[in-house]
C-alpha cells in the first residue's frame, strides 16, 4: 500500500538530487511513491559538448539518480534549456 505520493517538478537533471535528493530518497524509502516531472535535458549544462550531446549524458544521469532515489516514474517535458523563461 502506498503510504505518500510525491510529485516534484523541476527545471533541470541534477535539481533532483542536490536540494531535495534526500527527501525524495526518504518517501520511496517508506514505500511512497515519487514522480519527478523535469522541464529539460539540461542541454545547457555541460561546457564543450553540443547541446544535443550535453543532453544525452545529463538525461543518463538523471536516470541513474532517479533509480538511486527511488523515483518511480520520470517525465521529461523536453523544453530546450535555457529557453524555459520564453516559454
């Protein structure tokens, strides 16, 4: 039975672990279920790769962090970086 559903959103791949790794860590530890729902791949994020490369490895590494913290469900809304206030 699920005791708590946590639904997070956020701008970027790492906004998951650094500010709130360890409360999301904690629900899914005490069977919660938790959903993070991230605006973009963070194709803005790493100095000397493409966006389009930067983007791939920082989406590889949201997924990792996200099987580390328990996040059941992960959607990517795939708003380019760095674009968000436009939108």
């Amino acid at each position: 039975m699920i005791s708590k559903r946590l639904m997070v959103v956020l701008a970027h791949p790492d906004d998951e672990s650094f500010p709130i790794g360890g409360t999301l860590a904690k629900v899914a530890a005490e069977d919660g279920e938790v959903m993070l729902v991230t605006a973009t791949r963070g194709e803005a994020g790493i100095p000397g790769l493409s966006p389009d490369e930067a983007g791939r490895v920082r989406e590889r590494e949201l997924r990792a962090a996200c099987d580390v913290l328990g996040v059941r469900q992960l959607c990517i809304l795939g708003y380019r970086d760095g674009t968000l206030e436009t939108v």
